[in-house]
C-alpha cells in the first residue's frame, strides 16, 4: 500500500530537475494590485463535478491572498467535452490577471489526440498551480456486489456508463473498462462528470466514477447509503512510475489490483500502455489552473504566491484533505514539470488511441 508521502514528487520525478530553471523572473508580486477587481474562474465544466468541487474550494482562499483581495467568481462553461469554455478562454480572456482557466485531463486529452474542435493551445499559456487527483469506479448494489472482492460479477452484466465523450476525461475508463473486458455502453454527450453521477442517481446508468474530491462530498454519502458499491481507485503513481493504492482510499484496490483479481495476471501490453499513458495525464498531473497568453510575470507570480501561500491557511489546512484528497497543489519549477508531463505524449500512443477510437466507436480526430 502506497504511503501518505508527497504524490506530486512521485510524477514529477526525473522532471523537477530540469524545470528549475524556469522558475518565474521578473517585478515582484507585491506591485501587484488587485483591489475592487473580479476575476473569473473559467471551468469548463457542469456545476456538482470534480474539477467544479476543486475550483469553489480554492477561490475563496485565493481571494484572500491574491494582493487587493479581488472577489473570485467561478464561471461554469460546459460543452464539447471541456473545449468549449476552453476555446472561449483561448479567444477571449485579455492578459490582465482579470480571467483564470482551470483545466482537467478532460481538457487535456483532446488536444492530445488532435480533436479538432480545440482551439486552444497549451504552450500559449503561463501556468500558476498544477495538482493531482485521483478517482473511484463505483457501481449500484442492484447488480448484486457488495464490495470491490465482487467485481469478477460484472464480468457478465450489460453495463451503462454516462461519458462526456471519448476524448474527455471519460477515455481513462473507456480504455480501463475495456483492457478489464467489460461489456460497457458509453452513452456520450453528457456535460460533466456531476451529471453522469445524476444520471447514475436516478438509475439511468449503472457504472460510474468521479474524481476524488466529487466522490468524497457526493458518492461516499450513496455508500454509507447503501446506494452504491466502490470498486476501485485509478492509483498513484510511486518514485518509479508503478501504480499503487491511492493514499485517500487505502482501503480500496487500485486498478491494477482489480485487474489482476479479474484475470490473474498483471496488465501489460500495448493496450495497457495506451490505457497508461491518458491515465498518467489524466490523473497525476491532472487539475491545473492557467493564465491566458502574454500575461506579464508579475501577475503569474502573484498568483503563484497566493496559490501557496493559501496552503498556510487554517481553513485550508483543515479542509483540504476532506475535499481534495491527500493530495499537494504546488506552484513553481514543479507545476511547471506536471504541466509537461500532462500534455504529452508519443506519436505511436496517439495514433493507437486514435485508431481504436475511430474503429470501434466511430469517433473522428483530427489529423496527426
């Protein structure tokens, strides 16, 4: 079982050291003067979801840190599988501190496939606070489990899963479901993650999963209900890059447990390596928050000093593991690393991804 230690140094190992030389230079964050202003908090997601959950929980604390206590306004723009209000970030948001971008794997991973509804381009932006997160696979006890020793039961059970679409987020358990053998309909078009979970409440799909922080505040109330079974938690990742029990759920098998309950061996492969890949961008180095284009880096070092500073604060302290999970938000040379490590990936995964996509799900990418 994976410790209680720092997850960031984890996926950020190999890397940190060679983004110490980009730390922020430049006025210092004091000239900075935010008083009377409203920032939006661009998510581009549904209200009730996990990256929605991460976003209301910090911007109250980043108000209070960031120089002249601006009022910080979360501004839900759903769509597209997140590249709607990610788009309008892109075009609109005008380099004065006044507009921020929170970004999840959902966002990621179609500008990793080529999706070509995204018009946004990651190396444009200037980035003020990376953090990990994890997530849990549940299912309703109607199917007859009790507990993640039951999954073998789903191995023959029609299952209905609500997805945001096939480059979103939703692609890690797409792959996961299908390396276990699953036999799963993914119902694409839903907003966000909240609203699959609603779907799920009302019996509408009978497979789902939530990032920690929304399964914590809204799916761990349906377990102590009995209204809903976990199964498993993606995993973290450990100083060599191996998945282990992620440290919020100990008491749950990561993925990798769960396949190996499922078929007795360890997973491997190439379809284990395509599944690996999007879950590394998907979940280690998965909530950021960005600075549009030409922002100066005054104002990306301040906020960068309000987003660590915040971590010093009692109610921060106090609530962060309850709503985010033992999981460290971090700025810097580290950020920096997970933000690399987040928007990339190899030609041949993409192409493979892309091309199972295309052939089994009729999904269209955009040219390599």
């Amino acid at each position: 079982m994976a410790s209680n230690v720092n997850i960031t140094r984890r996926v950020a190992l190999g890397l940190a050291a060679g983004a110490l030389a980009l730390g922020l230079a430049g006025p210092a964050a004091a000239e900075v003067n935010l008083s009377g202003k409203t920032i939006e908090w661009i998510i581009p997601f549904s209200a009730g979801g996990g990256s929605d959950t991460w976003a209301r929980f910090n911007a109250p604390l980043l108000s209070k840190y960031l120089p002249g206590n601006p009022v910080v306004v979360v501004v839900n723009e759903p769509g597209g599988g997140s590249t709607k209000g990610t788009n309008l970030f892109a075009a609109r948001a005008k380099p004065d501190g006044l507009t921020i971008l929170g970004t999840s794997g959902s966002t990621q991973f179609p500008y990793l496939l080529g999706d070509p509804r995204v018009r946004y381009e990651y190396k444009d932006w200037k980035i003020a606070m990376a953090g990990p997160t994890g997530g849990v696979v549940y299912t309703t006890p109607s199917l007859g489990l009790s507990g993640p020793e039951d999954i073998a039961m789903l191995k023959d059970k029609e299952l209905v899963y609500a997805s945001q679409g096939a480059t979103s987020l939703d692609l890690v358990p797409l792959l996961g479901f299908r390396l276990m053998g699953f036999n799963v309909q993914h119902v694409f078009g839903f907003k966000g993650r909240g609203d699959g979970r609603l779907a799920f409440e009302r019996g509408e799909v009978n497979i789902d999963y939530q990032t920690s922080s929304a399964y914590l505040k809204s799916v761990q109330p349906l377990v102590d209900a009995g209204q809903a079974v976990p199964l498993f938690s993606w995993g973290v990742l450990n100083e060599a890059g191996e998945v282990m029990r992620d440290p919020t759920f100990p008491d749950l098998p990561s993925f990798v447990e769960a396949y190996e309950t499922l078929t007795g061996n360890a997973p491997s492969g190439p379809e284990y390596d395509a599944y690996f890949a999007f879950f590394t961008a998907g979940f280690p180095a998965q909530k950021m928050v960005f600075l549009p284009k030409g922002t100066p880096d005054d104002i990306v070092a301040a906020y960068q000093k309000a987003f660590e500073d915040m971590k010093a604060d009692p109610e921060y302290q106090a609530n962060a593991e309850t709503v985010l999970g033992t999981y460290e938000q971090v700025t810097g040379p580290l950020a920096q690393a997970l933000f690399e490590k987040g928007t990339t990936i190899t030609p041949e995964l993409r192409k493979q991804v892309a091309t199972m996509l295309g052939d089994e799900y009729g999904v269209k990418l955009g040219e390599d």
